[in-house]
C-alpha cells in the first residue's frame, strides 16, 4: 500500500529541527505536522501549516531581535 501527503521538505540546522520537533510534539499549531523526519538537517512537513509555521518563526525572530536591540541599549 502507498501513503500520499502533500508536504514541504524543510532545511534547517540542528537546533532549529530541535525547535521544530518541539512544537509538533506539543501540538503549538493546533496538530502535529512533522511527516518524516529525514535526517540531520531534513523534515517533511504538512504543506498546510507552512505558512503558520512561517508566521510563528518570524514572530519569533522578530522577538529575538528586539530583545537583543534592549540588551545592547542597556550597555
């Protein structure tokens, strides 16, 4: 038997597969995503959260960003 999905092969370094493993496993986007973990760098995921993923990480950077902005304003 043949299993299809609609997905998106995802490149990342290590600790951003970590991170993303972390939200499916908590189900952050409201279900699990992740279809195949590939290999060190590699996911599968499910094309229909890929832009909500893509607007959770930009938020996220965005926040990582400007913290950083304070922190060197403090100096």
């Amino acid at each position: 038997m043949v299993n299809v999905s609609k997905g998106v092969l995802v490149k990342c370094d290590p600790a951003m597969k970590q991170f993303l493993i972390f939200l499916d496993e908590k189900e952050e986007l409201g279900k699990r995503f992740i279809i195949q973990d590939i290999d060190d760098e590699h996911l599968f995921i499910s094309k229909d959260v890929q832009e909500m993923l893509k607007e959770r990480l930009d938020s996220l950077m965005d926040k990582i960003s400007i913290s950083a902005g304070i922190k060197e304003g403090e100096r």
